[in-house]
C-alpha cells in the first residue's frame, strides 16, 4: 500500500512491512532477495529501515517479486493520520 500525502510525502512503514514480511516467508536473506530483485544490497536494507527517499522504480522492482506495485491510493486524513 503506498500512500500519497497533499505534501508529496508518503507512508514507508507499509513498504518495509510488506517487503519484510514477504521476504521472511520466501525464505530469503536480504542479499538474496537483492539479487533476485536486481537492487543494491544497500537499497533493500534502506528500503526494509522505511527510508523516505527511495526510487520508486527500484522500489517497484522488490514489489513486483511478489506480485505488487506501487501506486496511488486514496488518502483519508481522519482514519490514515490515526496510525
């Protein structure tokens, strides 16, 4: 789930989440899913710590190996602000 804020901002925590999560029940290392995705070990790490300011084509590269990509979904301040 990739959330859009008004600011330009978006929520990291359900990407390192997601990315985490799947990659435990593949079975991966972080080096493994690295290669496989085609990213810098660097980058996945980076990604799996929430940073905001990650490419999102590399970003949609991990997803796609679980069948996801990113995109906007709709914002609703009075129950997405309450997380």
């Amino acid at each position: 789930m990739l959330v859009l804020y008004p600011n330009g901002g978006f929520q990291m925590n359900a990407f390192s989440d997601f990315v985490k999560r799947n990659r435990a029940l593949a079975g991966l290392s972080q080096q493994e899913l690295a290669e496989r995705a085609e990213v810098g070990l660097r980058f996945l790490r980076e990604l799996e710590q929430g940073k905001h300011t990650l490419r999102l084509d590399k970003v949609d590269q991990v997803l796609m190996l679980f069948g996801h990509r990113s995109g906007p979904i709709p914002y609703r301040p009075e129950v997405d602000d309450e997380a």
